[in-house]
C-alpha cells in the first residue's frame, strides 16, 4: 500500500505527535508498505532532507527521500518550528513533484489541522482517495492556555475563519456548535477550535483517536459516527538498541524523576515544581527536565528563587532517540497536564523503559497499564506533594511498579497497534 502522510507538525522537534508519526511510518515499511511524509521544514529541498543535530538551520541530505518538504515561512516560526503556506501553495507545489496524485498514492492519512493537512485533505478529495484523519490533541485547550488573554479571543476565531474558508469548496455540512455548553465548550475560544477539528475530521473517511476518552469527546461533537481508537506506539526498532532493567529505590536513597515533555503552560510544569517545594522530601528529590516550551525561562527562575535544595537539571531539547538513555537511571516518570493531553507519549515511553508513571489527570488512567503508575488525589500542588512524599517513604512501590511496567511494555510497541491500524485502511481502500 502507498500511503501518504500530512501534517503540520516539524518532525525534527521532539514531541508526541512527531515521535508517532515516525514509528508508524518504519512499522508500515517493515511490513512493506510505503510511506511519504508531507510536512513544513527550513527549507524547499528535493529530495527529502533532516535537520543537522548541531543546528536547528543546516540542512543535510538524507538517504530517505520519503520526507517531502512542503513550502514552509522563512521568518515565522511559532515556537521555534517552521510553518507551512497556504493549502492552495503546498498543492501547486505538490502537483508538480506529483502530477498524478492518485497514480503515486493509495490512500491519505492526515495527522493535523493545519494548511499542511488541510492541502492533504484537498487532494484526497480531489483524486478520490479515501481519507483517514488522525485527532491528535485537544486544540482548543492548546489557544486558551497558550495565547494571552484577550489575544485568544481573535486567535481562535480567525483560525476557525481560515480554516473554514480553506475547506468551504469540499465541505458537505455546516459546522456549527453552541457558544457554551455543559461538557466542553467553556469560552468562543473552546467553540472556535472544535469547530475547526470536528469540520476536519467530518470530511475523511475513517477518523482515529488515540484514547478511549477523547474518542467520547469528538463522537460527542460529532466528528464522525464512530471514532476508531489506534493507540500511538513506540517504534520497536528505536527501543530495540537499549536493555532495560527493573528499577529499584532503597530508604533515603534520591527520588529521580524525569520530566520528558514540553516545559509549557498546558503541561503545568510550574505547579510541579511548586509540588516539590511543597513535599517534605524535597531535599532528596532530583529533577532532570527535557524539553522546550514558553515556560521554560519560568520554570528555570522558579526553581533557581525556591528550590535550592533540590538538584534540578534542564537540558532543553534532546533528540528523541536518545530520550531512553535518559530515562535508563530514573524512579519516575511525571506527566502533569490536566484536561488537556489525549494520551500522552510520555506515559508510552516510561512504559516501554520500564519507569512507573505519576500522573495528576483522571483521563489518563486508561492509558496507564495495571499498577504501573501513581495518580495524585486531585489537580493541585499539595496533592502531587503528598504523592511524592508517599512514594519516598515506600521505596518499595518503585519496583513493584517498575516490574509491572516491563511486563506490560510490549502493549505499547507500535508493532501491537499497527494490525489495528491496517484493519482501518484496508477497510477504507478503494
């Protein structure tokens, strides 16, 4: 099968999506199916091109020409990564590498929402190739938490108004939901942004989530009649280069704990920290954070002004293949966002190494196999405190949890959710 891949996230910066998209591209290619990705980058360049690990701005040639950058913004890049053009120039630009579309391609899966994805909703459409859209995140808590307030308020509808206007020569229904109701739309900025995901997800064929949960929230809009859940995975052949063995705490031996996501808003790096400041054994804790984000600077202070007992490592971005050999020598794993991650790749790759996870959001407990992790009592400080003193005094729950964490790895490997994955495209084929 020759799939076509879209999407608008950069997959040279470390993150969920990007790290997904990659490993369900080598398993369908270990099976023999052939993958190309569609995505913003630096530059135009044939063929396919990866980023230079020294320099965010050098570009080297890469032996997989599967990786097709589309027309991308030179100056604006928000959050460091590039963006891609409008729907209408990355379609120009691909009818010229692929006069006939639907000749090189068997079917589109679609991974965002953006004009790299809506371009791959176009063409779909247009050459008649049937469309299958991934709903990757909760995008409408991504503005409302990330923009300033009231500038969310003319991000989010603006967004919607293009996104609209790029799709109204395919859209089949109008895409119109209340301005607040009693599940999630709290503000216009919620209402604009699921707007604009449910009308991208109403136009493909097969639509995916990668949980249970926000399956129930798209089908509760109406994305589709039925929200097929594909759980991401981690590829096989990355985790295949490392061994892993149970961790293990004694008495007043340091709690290690790594934090492998965005140093954002949404993921509450600051009330983790704060968290630490508030346990009793916060003297005996070590943070190693990995990652960027626009609280970084934030997080750096807080910690710098109230943690001075406590060793605190920012490493910023790290490749993501070498993310494991960071997380060999940890205690756990922490993933604190509230209402706002739809799985959280975190939780896949503590699970894959071995590392118990601690979590403060009751969303994520269908994607934490048994006794695997750790959730706090609520959303605050004070709660996740009280865990991670719990957790000191306990050392024996690390490896407990650790050996449940091993036993349950291979149900995150990509190679246990691809069949699922396949079941979908050969039953949405031509």
């Amino acid at each position: 099968m020759r799939i076509a891949f879209f999407t608008d996230v950069f997959l040279e910066i470390p993150g969920g999506i990007p790290s997904s998209i990659k490993a369900q591209k080598t398993t369908l290619e270990s099976l023999g199916h052939h993958v190309t990705i569609f995505c913003p980058g630096w530059k135009k360049q044939q063929p396919g091109i990866s980023m230079d690990k020294q320099s965010h701005l050098s570009l080297i040639k890469n032996s997989n020409e599967d990786i097709i950058i589309v027309p991308s913004f030179k100056l604006l890049r928000p959050n460091g990564a590039p963006l891609a053009k409008s729907p209408t120039k990355i379609i120009k630009y691909i009818n010229k590498l692929y006069p006939n579309f639907s000749s090189s391609f068997d079917l589109v899966h679609v991974h965002y929402e953006a004009s790299c994805s809506i371009a791959g909703v176009k063409l779909a459409k247009k050459y008649h190739l049937k469309l299958v859209q991934t709903m990757h995140g909760r995008e409408d808590i991504a503005i409302y938490t990330n923009v300033p307030t009231p500038l969310n308020y003319l991000v989010a509808p603006l967004l919607n108004f293009l996104h609209q206007k790029s799709l109204e020569s395919i859209q089949k229904r109008k895409i119109t939901l209340p301005k607040k109701d009693n599940y999630l739309i709290k503000t216009l900025v919620h209402r604009n942004m699921w707007e604009l995901m449910i009308r991208q997800a109403s136009l493909a064929d097969i639509v995916i989530s990668p949980s249970q949960h926000f399956a129930k929230n798209l089908e509760h809009y109406h994305a589709a009649k039925t929200v097929h859940v594909v759980s991401n995975g981690i590829d096989d052949e990355l985790l295949a280069k490392y061994s892993f063995k149970i961790r293990e705490r004694q008495q007043n031996d340091p709690l290690k704990i790594i934090w492998s996501s965005r140093v954002s808003k949404e993921k509450r790096i600051l009330p983790f920290l704060e968290s630490i400041k508030q346990s009793k054994c916060h003297k005996n804790i070590q943070l190693t954070v990995i990652g960027d984000g626009n609280q970084l600077q934030e997080a750096k202070a807080f910690a710098k002004a109230n943690l001075t007992d406590t060793k605190i490592v920012f490493l910023g971005l790290v490749p993501h293949e070498e993310l494991f050999q960071y997380e060999k020598d940890q205690h756990l794993s922490i993933i604190n966002s509230y209402g706002f991650d739809t799985q959280g790749m975190t939780i896949l790759e503590a699970i894959a190494c071995g590392l118990p996870v601690i979590y403060a959001d009751p969303a994520m407990d269908e994607n934490i196999p048994d006794h695997c992790g750790l959730r706090a009592k609520n959303n605050t400080p004070a709660a996740m405190a009280e865990l991670l003193d719990y957790i000191f005094e306990n050392p024996e729950l690390i490896k407990a949890m650790s050996k449940a964490a091993l036993r349950a790895s291979p149900s995150v490997m990509q190679s246990a959710q691809i069949k699922k994955l396949l079941n979908l495209y050969q039953s949405s084929s031509n």
